[in-house]
C-alpha cells in the first residue's frame, strides 16, 4: 500500500505534493519521492529520500523547484528492498517520462528480462521500473506515425503498456513530450480525481485532496484519464 498524488495546473506544483504525501504517509514511509516538470526547461526534476516523507522535505528544502506539474508518492515496499534507487517516481532510459505506482505487477520479471534483451539497463528492483521503459518504447512507435506530440499521445502510450500489465495498480505518469499533461489509471487500487480552482489533484485517498477542494470524482475499475489545465477526459 503506497500513496500517490499527482497535480496538473497553474499554481506550483512542489507544496501540493509535498500537502499531499503527508496525508498520504499512513500508506508508507519506506521512501518518498516527486519529480516535476521544470517550467522553463521542459525537463524532469526528480527527487527522492529514504525513510519518512521529512527526509525528502529535508532534503529539498534550499531547491528551487520551479514547475506546476508533477507527480508524488510514499512507499511501502512490495518489490525491492527501502532504498533511494527503489524510492519512486521512476524514470525510463531518456529521462522523459516518470511514474509512479500503487501496487503490484505481478508479470514484471517476464516483462523486465525482454526488455533487459533489447538492452535497456535497470536501475532498481521494483516491479515498477518496467513501467516507464515500456511507456518509452511506445512513445518511440508512435513518433513513427508522425503525429504531432501531445498528452494524447501519452494517453495511447499508456493505455497500450496497461494492457500487458498483469497485477492491481494505480498509476499516474509523466511525459517531457508533453508538459502540461497526466496521465493516470487504476486497477483494483484506488485513485481519486479532485476538481480544484486551477488545478487537478490526483491521490490515492481524499485526506490528500481535500485541502484543495471538496469536489472530487471517484475513478472507476480499469479506467484511464488524462488531465491537463485546462480539463480531464477519462476512458
Ligand atoms: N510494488 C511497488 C513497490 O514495491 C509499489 C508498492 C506498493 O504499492 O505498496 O515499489
């Protein structure tokens, strides 16, 4: 049981997922971890700490940080020992995309070993990890198509990776390609979406949210949404 919290819109990012992991550290506190889109430079800041959600705050805390999209989470280990390498979000080969996951991938082993085949190099043990490098390799068959990037590209990507995943998950997603945009879905694990004044709050539990706003939809089983500032659409 972990926690996750996302956020796309217009005020900073850093302070709602900071507010919402510490609602969120009843579901874990092996490591804690968010990573945001750099508003000027379009590239993902990661940051992670071992141990309690004060670690990370700790460590952050003379950062600038600057960003109003990003994804959080507080863990408790399924796969991979506490450890700041198995410390989510995690990150694929290009540093383009980061994920962060509630829940286990029960056929990550078959998933990671074909992917190790082609090459990719992993950085941690969780079942996770297997998650951004193949939301990569998506994105990479899709730019064949030559279509113009944008976080429904993120969306086909992510519903395509889902689709092989075995296991009860939630998930939200991070994509350089396409900066304003989230990606999240569930499966058998919760995940929430709270419609706030200028910014969409994603977490696994309403205490996460409800500093922002008391109106808050309720994803359903095996549905997917992207959101970005200025709405949501959800499969
Ligand atoms: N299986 C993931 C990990 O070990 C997520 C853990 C969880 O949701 O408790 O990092």
């Amino acid at each position: 049981m972990c926690g996750i919290v996302a956020v796309t819109g217009y005020k900073k990012a850093l302070p709602l997922l900071i507010n919402g992991l510490k609602k969120l550290e009843y579901r874990g506190y092996d490591s804690a971890g968010v990573a945001i889109i750099n508003t000027e430079t379009k590239n993902i800041i990661c940051n992670k700490a071992e141990g309690k959600l004060k670690n990370l705050i700790n460590s952050i805390s003379n950062t600038k940080i600057d960003g109003t999209v990003g994804i959080g989470h507080t863990r408790w280990a399924t796969h991979g020992k506490p450890k700041v390498k198995n410390a989510h979000p995690h990150i694929d080969s290009s540093g383009k995309v980061a994920v962060v996951q509630n829940g286990i991938i029960e056929n990550y082993q078959e998933l990671k070993t074909n992917l190790e085949k082609e090459g990719i190099v992993f950085n941690s043990d969780t079942d996770t990890e297997v998650i951004p490098h193949l939301i990569q390799k998506e994105l990479i068959a899709l730019s064949q198509l030559n279509l113009k990037n944008n976080g429904s590209t993120l969306l086909v990507a992510v519903r395509n990776v889902i689709s092989d995943l075995e296991g009860s998950y939630a998930l939200a997603v991070l994509w350089a390609g396409a900066p304003d945009s989230l990606v999240v879905a569930r499966k058998q694990a919760p995940l929430i979406i709270g419609l706030g004044e200028g910014e969409f709050i994603c977490a696994s539990d309403t205490p996460a949210i409800a500093n922002f706003t008391n109106i808050i939809l309720p994803m359903e089983d095996e549905e997917i949404a992207l959101l970005n500032p200025l709405g949501i659409e959800i499969y």
